[in-house]
C-alpha cells in the first residue's frame, strides 16, 4: 500500500512540538487485502480476542490508486489531534469513514465531501437510527467491518477505542452515525448516553469544535479518545462484531471514525472493568497456611 498524507502531517511537525493529525495514514486501495490490514491494526495481538479465519466481511470502497480520495478506509501508525496546546491521541489503528479515508491535517472545507463511496445503506444503523427518535434514519455511503471472533478464559466483554469526526458538526440537521455491535447489541454511546452521530441541539457537548480551524484536522468537530466497553452473549462460543459508519439522509458532510486497541476484558455486574478474574487463595486455608509456617519456623528456632 502506498503511504498518504504523510507529507501533510509532516508540515505540522514544525508548526507543533509534537506530530501533527493522521499519522502514516496508509489508503485500503486496488490489491490490498483489507480484511487483513484492518483486523491487524486492531485488534490487539495477545488481548483475548482470536478472528474467526474466513468470518470476515468488509464493506467499503477500495481506492483506484490514481485518486488520493477514492479509498474509503485505510490503517494508520497513529492519531494526535492538537491545537498546539491541547492533544487528543491514540496509537496505531484503522480508520473507517462515509467518505474518503484521505484526511487533510488542514480544515478548509465547509462541507467536506470530495467522494461518494455509493456503498449503500445499512439495516443495523437503520434500527438504531429509528430506535433513538434521530431525525432521519436513511444511511448512505456505509463503511464496516464484520467479523466472528472467540474470547479468551475469562473474558466476557470486548474493549475498543474510538476518535468520532464530522464535518455535520456543528449546524446540520441531520446524523451520520456509527455503530458498534457485539452479537447483535449495540454499544457505541457518547459519555452522556447519545448515539455516537452528531444531533443539532441536542449533543454538541461531545464534541471539540475545530470551526476555526484551530486543530489540524478536516473534520469541524471530533470527540475525545473514547472507550467502549461491549459485552458477549456468553450463551455463545463464538461472537460476532460489527463496527460501521454511514452517512445519514445524504451523501455529504462526511464523518470518520478512528479505531485503536480492540481487546478482551472481563467486567464484573457492577460495571467494574479488570483484568480476567485470577483465582485468590481462600481466606481460611490462607490463614491456615500462615498459621503452619509460623508453626514450622518456631521449631527451627528451637532446634538451633
């Protein structure tokens, strides 16, 4: 795959103390395997979560390789959104968008939409569109991808991060929306419970506003560096994961999700997250196995 953008972030790098926007963004483009790449940068190698080989779908439109803005997704060695004194990063990942994954580190546009993906609708987004009241439920131009998976011992729930952006930010009536679904459940929420979309009047809060063009990114409002915690069906062996984005009502304004650190947890019923439980020792052997090695150390004393 060939390297994008880098020229652009690299510009950045003298104007900040640290590196600029998208970094090392590398285009899904003609004769990459996508699947591959995406799954890879993703998920966490050794976090719990172990792909299901030939499980995999993706849905998205792959670049020409002659136009910088025909890929609709790509991977990426990091993220570090900054104003030169405030950063929002994360570390190697995928980026999924309703447009082109080619990002400027620069905010020029007032609607940003150089490219129609024309991937079609999404029945999932659709439904959540619908259950949440949100102003139109039509999606448009989807990007995703799907795939089965297995937890590892004493696991019980997947961890991702995410970095949302959207040009419909901050005065389009409308919400471009992404979704996460783990065994048909969705659990993409911004921190006061809304739909990850952006809705006029309702959930600006979420947002940093990059209007002015303060932050060196296209996109006119993004997130922070959010989690999402989804728990399995663990009637299951296997479990399912969906991660997509769309446009909503059109096909312009477009948004983009950045995707780090997908990986296993365990969270127990109270919502408390850890590491996979461990087995502790019993209180009472634990205190009858202190009890005998003060027992055994007392006779050594008395044989010196």
């Amino acid at each position: 795959m060939k390297i994008k953008n880098l020229g652009i972030s690299l510009f950045f790098v003298s104007s900040f103390s640290a590196n600029a926007g998208l970094l090392g963004l590398d285009l899904i483009e003609t004769g990459d395997d996508a699947i591959s790449d995406i799954t890879s940068s993703l998920v966490v190698s050794g976090g719990g979560v172990s792909v299901i080989a030939g499980s995999e779908t993706f849905v998205g439109a792959i670049g020409d390789g002659f136009s910088s803005n025909s890929a609709q997704s790509g991977i990426f060695s990091g993220v570090n959104i900054t104003d030169g004194s405030s950063t929002v990063s994360m570390g190697e990942g995928a980026v999924l968008t309703s447009g082109t994954a080619n990002i400027p580190s620069l905010n020029t546009e007032t609607s940003f939409d150089p490219f129609t993906p024309g991937t079609g609708g999404d029945a999932d987004l659709t439904a959540i569109l619908n259950d949440a009241g949100a102003p139109s439920s039509i999606t448009n131009d989807v990007n995703y991808i799907e795939f089965d998976f297995m937890l590892g011992a004493g696991f019980n729930a997947i961890s991702l991060d995410f970095i949302f952006g959207s040009d419909e930010f901050p005065d389009q009536g409308v919400t471009d929306v992404f979704g996460v679904f783990v065994d048909g459940t969705n659990y993409a929420f911004f921190p006061d419970s809304s739909l990850v979309s952006f809705v006029e009047g309702a959930n600006a809060s979420n947002f940093l506003d990059n209007t002015t063009g303060l932050f060196d990114i296209e996109y006119d409002g993004f997130s922070q560096n959010l989690n999402l915690i989804g728990l399995v069906d663990e009637s299951l062996t296997q479990h399912t994961i969906k991660i997509a984005i769309a446009d909503t009502s059109d096909s312009v304004y477009d948004s983009g999700v950045f995707l780090s650190n997908l990986t296993g947890i365990y969270t127990d019923n109270d919502g408390g997250v850890n590491n996979p439980p461990t087995t502790n020792v019993d209180e009472p052997l634990g205190v009858f196995l202190l009890l005998s090695g003060l027992g055994l150390m007392m006779r050594l004393r008395r044989r010196s």
